[in-house]
C-alpha cells in the first residue's frame, strides 16, 4: 500500500472555552481552521482544579457532531433531551448536534488530574438538520488489542485488526485511533484511500510518515502531524515510545461557515440558528 507522508506540523495553541476551562488546540486557530470534515481538536490536560473546575455549562450547538474521549478524570454530560452519562477514564461521548442540542460537560472532581480530547467532525449538508443522536461508551466497551510488538490500541470508531469500533453509523466513515507505539519498532496500520488523516501526539515522541523513500519527521506531545495521500501510515519510533490519536475520516468538500457553536452550509443558515436560539425556537 502507498504509505502516507506528513505535510504539515502544527503545535497546539493555548487557549480557554467553556467557562474558562484551559486547553490546547491544535485544529479550529488561525494556523490551521479546518481540515475537511474536522473542524476543532482540543487536548485538555491538567491536576490543577482551577484550570477546569468551571466545565462547560449549558451551551448549544448545530450543524456537526462532537467527540469527546477521556484519559484520566471525570465529567458529566447532560443534554435537554434527558441524555446524561458520565465519561471516565477511557470512555468516548460521539454527540450528533443535527439540527440543535443544548448540553454541558461539568467536572465531577475539583482536583487531580483531568485529560481528555474533544474533537470537532462536520456532517454533510443532508445531515445538519437531522435529529440529534447521543451515543455513550463505557470504557469496556471500547475495543483494544495488541500486536506482536507490544503497539497497543483502543478503536474508538473504525476498523483495526478486523475490529470494529465501539462507535459506527457515522456519515463521514471515521477512523479514529489511541496508539501506543513502544520505543525501537516500526508500526503501519491502513488509512482508507481518500480520507483526510491526522496524527496528535499526547506522549513520547515518533517518526511520522515515513517511507522508502523519506524517513518520516519528527512529532512529538501537542504538535499535530497532518497527511498527505496514502493508502497507509507508518511510524517509527527511537529511545522514545510515543502515543497518539490516528484520526481519519471522509471529506464533504461542502461550504464551511462557523459561528461559536454552529456549524452550516451558508451565512444564511447561521443567521437562522442565531434566530432560532433567541426567539426559543431553536428546539423545536
């Protein structure tokens, strides 16, 4: 298969949302807006309570899908549908907005450490208005494996080994992997042809993209490795193992127009939202 090679390396920026919760995002800056159909990547990690104790309270959305997928701590999430669930260490809340959802993510500790992703997917103009779906996995739930090498991974959505993953009936046929490569070794996982793919490094260091013919570049913790073309990826690691989320998925190549928390097609469309939200039609 023809392997995949890095074309551009973007280190996560520091920033807040919510009501002030600290996060790095490496997707959704002015470096780099969007890479068809993903929208924003943000990793938030930290032991200080302060940096996240305001969450993310009630907030609405529309337009696109949010993922958000737990390494250490515990939030709550609770939406006006009556969904609620709570996401710890290793589970994955995949949330399609659609056509409007009013939810939160708040904290259920006050210290330690707290670490986690969210990411941002688009849905295609037929699906903006759909009705809003909220799946919950429990860490369990989540499928991992681990090669001859001792690479080990969890499958959030996608396919790996001949394993499904734990999140299936999205549009855009996402592929979105927890890798953990151990140090000296050489790892290659398919990447469907035609999917815009990304590797974010969380820990250690590896050489990304790397082919006959290049010997891959250097990514390490908060840099976002974006690829080229390829049926494949391979990553080689030194004295330093590495971990990383492998995300690919299928582009729409629609309009994109963003407002804070909506996601559309036209200007026209975004207006409607705003509309929506203040005359209270926005749920109905």
């Amino acid at each position: 298969m023809k392997l995949r090679q890095v074309s551009a390396i973007v280190t996560a920026q520091e920033t807040s949302d919510g009501a002030g919760v600290r996060l790095r995002r490496s997707i959704g800056t002015p470096t780099l807006d969007h890479v068809d159909p993903f929208l924003l990547l943000d990793e938030f990690k930290s032991d200080d309570g302060a940096d996240y104790i305001a969450g993310f309270p009630d907030h609405p959305h529309r337009g696109f899908e949010t993922v958000t997928y737990m390494l250490a701590g515990a939030m709550r999430h609770g939406d006006h549908n009556g969904n609620a669930g709570e996401l710890t260490a290793g589970s994955v809340q995949w949330m399609t907005a659609g056509r409007g959802i009013i939810h939160s993510e708040m904290p259920q500790q006050r210290d330690g450490l707290m670490w986690g992703f969210q990411l941002w997917v688009n849905l295609p103009a037929r699906d903006k208005m759909c009705e809003p779906r909220y799946q919950n996995i429990s860490p369990e739930d989540v499928p991992e494996l681990e090669d001859d090498d001792g690479t080990r991974i969890r499958i959030v959505a996608g396919e790996s080994h001949g394993r499904q993953g734990a999140v299936s009936g999205i549009a855009t046929q996402p592929l979105y992997l927890d890798v953990a490569v151990p140090r000296a070794a050489r790892w290659e996982h398919a990447v469907p042809a035609g999917h815009a793919a990304l590797c974010y490094v969380f820990e250690g260091r590896g050489e990304m993209g790397v082919t006959e013919a290049d010997a891959g570049r250097s990514v390490g913790p908060c840099q976002l490795a974006v690829l080229g073309p390829g049926e494949g990826l391979a990553v080689v690691t030194g004295d330093s193992p590495v971990r990383f989320l492998l995300l690919a998925a299928r582009p729409l190549e629609e309009p994109v127009v963003r407002h804070g928390p909506f996601v559309m097609n036209t200007k026209r469309e975004i207006m409607q939202a705003i509309r929506d939200l203040e005359a209270g039609t926005f749920l109905s």
